[in-house]
C-alpha cells in the first residue's frame, strides 16, 4: 500500500494539490479534507476565485471512493463558483473517467 501524500502550492491566483500514492476508502478523507479546507478558505477571502488544480500524475491507484471524493469537491467548487480541474490524469485513470463519464466533468 503507496501512503498518499498531498502537497499544495500557490501561485498567481492558482491553487495546485499534487497528489502521490493511493486514493482508497482509507486515505479519501485525507484528500476530500483538504481539499474542502482550501475552498472554505478561497471562499471566506471575498475576492477572485482562486483557480483550484488537483494534480493526479503519481497517483498510483484510485477506487470508487476516490472518485466520489472528486466529484463531492468538484460539486462543492461549483457552488462557489471556484474554477477546479484535475491535471496529469494517467492513463489508467483516464480510462476510469471515461468509462464512468466523469471525464467531462473532472478534466
């Protein structure tokens, strides 16, 4: 089991989570966590929304909870109005959103 690590960066109005290892039933509050903190930050600031990346390229496995755990970040960004989208998507990964249709809402 590859632990998952997060590191998060700032840049010119750009907020970049670079997400390493696993994304599973165990370690999908880490990232979900996270990531609802940053946006709950963005949107207490008062000013233009910070864009919000999730870089995914060493991610090395993702189940069914991590994919809800995008798609509950991704619906909370939406209704704040935060521009979010996933880079780096490896291929295997991006056969999973293609076969479950998120790509056309995560990528």
């Amino acid at each position: 089991m590859d632990p998952l690590h997060l590191t998060t960066t700032h840049h010119d109005g750009t907020t970049t989570v670079r997400v390493a290892g696993e994304l599973d039933i165990a370690t999908t509050e880490l990232l979900r966590g996270h990531l609802l903190a940053l946006l709950q930050e963005d949107g207490r600031a008062r000013r233009t929304p910070t864009t919000l990346v999730i870089e995914v390229s060493r991610l090395s496995f993702i189940d069914a909870a991590g994919l809800g755990a995008l798609v509950s970040v991704r619906n909370h960004a939406l209704r704040q109005s935060t521009p979010l989208r996933i880079s780096g998507v490896p291929p295997r990964m991006r056969l999973l959103l293609r076969i479950t249709g998120l790509d056309r809402h995560l990528t």
